[in-house]
DNA sequence: TAAATAGTGTCTCTAAGACAATATCTC
DNA sequence: GAGATATTGTCTTAGAGACACTATTTA
C-alpha cells in the first residue's frame, strides 16, 4: 500500500506538502507567553527532640528544611529551597540537583507532588511551581545540619485543623525551628486536597509555600498507610519501636503496638543485633525486607 | 521595636536599600530561558457496549476522548485533547477552559495528574505538560459524542501487563475505537508508577501521551478503591448493578455483588423508582448520598 | 415457565484494636 | 528491686469473599 509505505518512511506530507523532518527544520516557536518554572522541594525528615531521662526513649519530630530569603519578595520569610527548571532536565532532574546543592545529600527518595500555577504567587513574574517531596534518613541529617548554609535551617511542623465552619475547615501549620517558631493558616473545603487550599496567613513563611507544604503533608500521610515510604526515613538498622515512632509522629496519633507488629511483619528483616545501654531491655534490630512484598 | 515595626510597615530594606515595593517596580525578569506549558487531559467515561440479547444487560466499557492530529509532528496519530496555558490562568482554569471548548461540559470532575517535562517531549520546543483527568458522566456523553470535531474520537482503553522481565514490565494500552484500533507499548519498574514508565512503541499515539493515559488510569483506578470518584461518572439515577459495572470495568475485574453492596451502601440511597421492561427482575434506583460519609 | 438479573442471609477467614501477660535490660 | 521498654498471646469485632437461596420481571 502507498499510504502505509509513507508511514513506514515517515514521508507523510501535511496541508503545506511539508514532511516532518522539513516541518520541524521550519517550525519557529510562536509568540505565546511562557512562564518560568520551578521546582520547590517539601524535604521532611523525622529527627529525635531532647532526651530527657536517661531511660526514656527520645520523643520524635516531623521536620522539613527551609532557607530564610535574603532578598525580595519575602525578604527575610522562611521558603521551601528551590530553583529554575533548565532546558536540559527534566524536573525530576532539577530536584534532584537542587537537592544535591542544599543538602549534599544524593541517593533520596523523590516524588513529585504538584504543580501550582496561580498567576500571582510569584509577585516578580509568571512562575509555576512544580512540587516534590523528598524524604532523608535522620542519620544522615545529622552530618548536613547547619551545614554550610547559615540560612539555612530545620522546622518542626504540626498540621492540625483549627476550626470547622460548615463545610470550610481552618487548619493551621507551626513550624518551630532554633531561629524562629511561627504559624501559616490554610483554608480548605472539607472533602478538599491542601492542594486546593487557599493561603488566609503567611505567618513567616514566604510565596504560596504553606499550601506545598500542607499537600506534602497530605501526600506524605496517605501513602505512608499503603506504602514502604517510611522506611525511606529511617537509618538502614532500626528497632520495631522506632519505627512505630515514625509513624505515630507522621500520622499525628499513637498506634497500639501488637497490631503495628502484626502488619508491618512482612516489611522487615530481623538481625542477630541488639540495642545496648538504654536503661531497659534492649530491643531487636531491623533492617527492610527487600524480596518480601 | 523599631524592627517589627518595619516589618509591620512593610519596609524592611534589602541589600540595595529597597523597600519590596521599590524591588518589585524595579524588577526586570531575568534571562532564564522558559518553557511553554500546556495542559493534557485524559477524559474517561464509561461507555454500553452494544446490547446482544434483550435480556442481557450492556457490557461497559472505560473510553477516553482523543483528537486526531491534522499537523505536523505525529501528523494522523491520535492526541490528547489539550492546549497551553494563558498567564492570566491557572493551569486547572486552562485544563477546564479546554475541557469546554472540547466537549461542551462543564461541570465536571477534573484532577490535576503530573507534570511531564521530558526535554524531548515535543520535537518542536520545550513544552512541557501538566496533565489533568476529567470523569464525565455516561449519559451526558451520549450527546457530546461526534458533536463537531470530525477528528474527535472516544476510545476503548484497556491496560494489562504484557510481560515481565524480572524487576522491568511491559504493559500494553489497547485502544479500540470506530474510526482506528492501535496498541502503545510501556515499560516501566515494577514497583514504580507509570509516571515513570518509558514509551516503547507508540503505535498510534502521539507524543508521550501513553504515559499520560496510563498514569492516569492509574491514579483512576486507585482512588476508586478509596473514594466517591465513581459517582462522577454515573448518571443521577442509577442501579447498584450499573455502579458495581462500573466499578469492575475500571478495576479490570469482576466483584461480588453482596460485598459490593454492603460497602458501597453508606454513599448511596434509594429511591422509590424502578428500572423497567428489562426482561427479568426490576432494579431499585439510586442516587448519591450527599450528606452521609 | 425459562432466562436473566435483583437482592439478602450466612458462614468463614483475615486483620485490626484492646488488653493483658511476660521478658529483660540498667541504675 | 524499680523503672522503663520489648515482645507476644488472646479475645473481640468489623469487613471481605464465597456461596447459596429467594424474589421478580418479561417474552
């Protein structure tokens, strides 16, 4: 068949006669307008907070990285680290760069959350966020704190719901860190994603950066229900206990221990090791199942 | 304090002296190149199938809306209905403005998806594509369907793993429509998302638009398990018998009606109406339940 | 009456939550 | 031994799947 042949050799011929090599050698971008974009990185790690008796284990935290701009707009705001999306990368790339610069950290978990694209959310111009999620071990944040950086600083953040007026909730995220503790106040639609949430009180942080990360928080929350991602948070050995920790801390509520046990069972691999010195009796080491479902 | 007071007024001064305001009439945006952004929707319903017997309930089948390409590139293949986005909109404005423009409905379920931003993506230019998924009712279809866009089409769609090579899989979409029948074959890890998948032949399809339907009946078919996302498709009237088809059209599976009815009861309700001259039993018709759960 | 779907009752099995009982370390 | 956490066993309950049984319509 003639028709089947051009196929074949990629000779098909548009409404101008014009191959598609010859078309794309001809083509000249238009003149729609183009606006920036940006990836804004939600980077959550769960760190313990002080001991405070030598036989109680450490309370955990929920925290995420944030930088204080050093310029307009939000001079002086906390804001998620962040950059431009180059014409060589995907944005999965740019992240991951960007990620590498602020944290030095390479091998993390990533995922893509959203992209926001309110045409004011960038005072300057025209900028759409593409939104990830990154998640580090805590071992590992211990050595990057405070790192170079001096801007740079980790926030524990609490998501609770503040109000409830009809079928508008009013939710309110404290972020409290060594340099500074304020609030950002959300308004969502009850059955809403923060993705959809509208901004009533920057609080200290800079641009649209508390829906981010309230979606973040979302996302975080729902998967880690029916995924592995929490391990993702964890060092490579860890206790059964502290594991729970994670997840109680994420999920904002304690979560009784056997049942815990029972289905996060086929997750993990138990060692030979043992915990030592902790004023009780010491407890199994884990480590995840990688074969296992 | 002389420095929250500033902060109240909102003059606090950057490196150069400016106050925000002066920074902003100041500011000339840089020379960042841009990408354009377009919106890509994936637009399912659930669609009879040809009715065989009297007596025999229609099959359904899960179809999505495609538009023949009439320009270079991938002139003849088939595309996702889409177009760029304006800097006075956000892009769930843009992907509703389209979503108008195509089909006529307006009221629908939209969702944003991903953000796809593969260099390469469109041979012309950098383009990349936040996706959306809209979820339009059966019967509101059955008017829209071949409106005026000769070259708009509804699809079969049907995804089912082909082969796998130990961690690698390989999915095939199945397109079955009136006007062409074609394959698009993925690859993809298997614990990944198809967000991450790879396009390995793209039989009919334009662009990398087989990720984009396969992620989103991914994410279809995930929050399905979990939400009330089905009712958008269904008329306002309905059996339990045409959700629960629906449900298995989506899934890929068949599911007990008992079990099924028993989960499902909480968002529906009954009416006092009854399906007739179907050659057996009548069905009850129900309706979503606004309030409950 | 046959064909076909509609709708419900019950049994089993699994998993989650509640809760108690036991184990084992360090100071 | 006291204090604290670790770990497991058991009971109850809720929900999913299997399956059978009954109901009701039309050609």
């Amino acid at each position: 068949m003639e028709w089947e042949r051009r196929i074949a050799e990629k000779v098909l011929r548009d409404k101008n006669g014009l191959t598609e090599a010859e078309f794309l050698a001809s083509y000249r971008s238009g003149d729609y307008p183009r606006p920036s974009v940006a990836t804004d990185m939600v980077i959550f790690t769960v760190m313990d907070q002080k001991e405070e008796n030598y036989r109680k284990l450490p309370e955990k935290e929920l925290c995420l990285l944030m930088i204080k701009r050093g310029g307009h707009p939000y001079l002086g705001c906390w804001a998620l680290p962040g950059g431009f999306v180059r014409p060589t990368e995907t944005t999965d790339e740019a992240a991951r760069r960007e990620l590498q610069e602020e944290t030095g950290v390479g091998q993390v978990y990533l995922e893509q959350l959203y992209t926001f694209s309110d045409p004011g959310r960038d005072p300057r111009t025209w900028v759409m966020s593409c939104s990830y999620m990154a998640l580090i071990d805590s071992s590992k944040v211990q050595i990057q704190a405070g790192d170079d950086a001096a801007w740079a600083s980790w926030f524990g953040v609490q998501c609770k719901m503040a109000e409830k007026r009809g079928e508008t909730e009013c939710w309110e995220l404290v972020f409290s860190g060594e340099d500074a503790t304020f609030k950002t106040v959300l308004e969502k639609k009850s059955k809403a994603s923060f993705a959809d949430s509208k901004v009533v009180d920057r609080g200290g942080l800079a641009f649209d950066h508390g829906r981010i990360i309230a979606y973040g928080l979302e996302r975080l929350r729902g998967k880690l229900q029916y995924t592995d991602l929490a391990f993702h948070l964890m060092p490579e050995y860890f206790t059964l206990t502290q594991l729970q920790r994670v997840y109680e801390t994420i999920l904002g509520k304690g979560l009784p221990a056997a049942a815990f046990r029972r289905k996060i069972a086929p997750l993990v691999k138990g060692t030979q090791q043992y915990t030592q010195n902790e004023g009780h009796r010491p407890s199994r080491l884990y480590r995840k199942n990688r074969e296992g479902n």
